[in-house]
C-alpha cells in the first residue's frame, strides 16, 4: 500500500501523520481546531485517502502555526506515499458545489511545489477558524508535496461554504491525480521522471 507514517517537532508544534493514499477516506484528527478537523476530513473523505493526524500546537498564541505545520507535514507525508510515482494519472481538476459556493480546482503532481490561490472570500472566522489560514494550508502542502495547485473561487458568500468546497475539491482532484493509469505503468511525464 502506498502510505507514510511521519513526525515533526518544533517549538512550536509536535504532529504525528498516517496517511494510506488507498483507501475509504476514514479519518482520526485532533488539530485542536474543530473546523480544521471538518476540513481535513472533507478532503481525505473525497480524495478516499485514509488519515490520522494529532496535532499539539501553540494554540495561545493563535492557530498560525498549527495550520501551517500540518500542511507541511501532511505535504511531505503525500509525497513519501507517493513514491516514485509510476502508473499515477499524475493532473485532475474538480468543480465543486457548496450550496451558492463554486471552488474550481487543478492540480499536477509535478514535483514542482506551486500554489495559484485566487479565493475572494470574507475575512473573519469560520467557528474559530481564520479564514486566511486556509491558504496558508494550501501553501505548505503544495511546496511540501511538490504539487502544483490552483485554487479559484469563481463564486459564492458564505464563509463555511467557501472553505468546504475548496478542501472537498482540493480531494476529489488529488484523489484522481494520484490514482492509477491503467494505460501507463510508466512515469507520467515526458521527461520520464517527477
């Protein structure tokens, strides 16, 4: 099975990752942030990736780093499962509906970490989540995996909404990224290496 087991510590976060590319999408989160939980579980639940993430961070400072780092580790913990990364499908892309909320995402499991984020969504707080946290999510997950993702809002209002239908979009594309092609048992690239 392709799957990473990881750890990092800092002074200011300690996080554990199991993360099984093939599975049912089951999840064990503790970020200490609910709607952080919600969001990761959305995502790993349309990807199907199976997930347990513990995450103790400087929560009395602000949630910053906790975020941060578990798109960091939860990156790196993507690219370790991944593998050399033969027979993957390699680039997906998903639209996805959040009642009046619409999240167009692309991504290219490339080994070229880059994030496109165009989101105009409301400032403030989603529970106790700060709504710009997400893209720093998206920033270290990206470079850590060597994805390529772009993120576009192309329209919605509702701050929940928003953030949801990214994450569930976010999954469904990587999801079939780093799902199998029958057709090509090779490297998906026409340099022939990732």
């Amino acid at each position: 099975m392709r799957q990473a087991e990881l750890a990092r510590k800092t002074l200011e976060t300690d996080i554990k990752v199991k993360l099984v590319l093939d599975g049912r999408g089951a999840t064990s989160l503790d970020t200490g942030i609910g709607f952080m939980d919600h969001m990761l579980d959305s995502l790993c639940r349309f990807a199907y990736f199976d997930l347990e993430l513990k995450a103790v961070g400087d929560l009395k400072v602000d949630q910053h780093h906790t975020v941060e780092d578990c798109g960091i580790v939860l990156g790196q913990a993507l690219k370790e499962a991944l593998g050399d990364k033969k027979g993957i499908q390699r680039t997906a892309d998903c639209l996805f509906p959040m009642d009046e909320a619409l999240a167009q995402v692309a991504v290219d499991i490339s080994n070229r970490g880059y994030l496109v984020w165009q989101v105009d969504c409301p400032s403030g707080l989603v529970g106790d989540f700060p709504v710009e946290l997400a893209e720093e999510f998206f920033r270290a997950l990206a470079l850590n995996a060597g994805i390529t993702l772009h993120i576009r809002l192309l329209y919605g209002n509702n701050k929940h909404h928003i953030l949801e239908a990214i994450f569930k979009a976010v999954g469904r594309a990587l999801g079939l990224a780093a799902g199998f092609d029958r057709r090509n048992p090779g490297i998906p690239s026409t340099k022939g290496v990732l």
